[in-house]
C-alpha cells in the first residue's frame, strides 16, 4: 500500500500545484466577470459601467 504523504512523490505534488494555480486562476476570471468593467474619469475617481443594454422589441 502506497503512503499518500510521501514526499518524494514529485507526480503528485507536480499535479496537486498545477490545479492549484487552475483553480485561483479560474476564480479570479469569474471574479473579473462579476466585477464588470470600469473607466476612471477625468478626476481619477472609478465610473463603473453598469448600464444594461435592452433589446428594442421592434
């Protein structure tokens, strides 16, 4: 039976690491989404840019 804590195992560790940096990397793109973009202004204070473009129904 192999011992799970081994610190030899490079594979695993190897692995455990490039998931890791998927899975921050994957949160911080949805965190981006969720923060929608922004324009600073003439005065350096942040616009958010939260107008919702609505379909005219003709």
């Amino acid at each position: 039976m192999s011992d799970h804590n081994s610190p030899s195992d490079t594979k695993s560790y190897t692995v455990t690491i490039f998931i890791s940096f998927v899975v921050v990397f994957v949160f911080a793109m949805i965190m981006m989404l969720w923060h929608g973009s922004y324009e600073h202004n003439t005065n350096g204070e942040i616009h958010y840019n939260t107008q919702v473009n609505e379909p005219s129904g003709d």
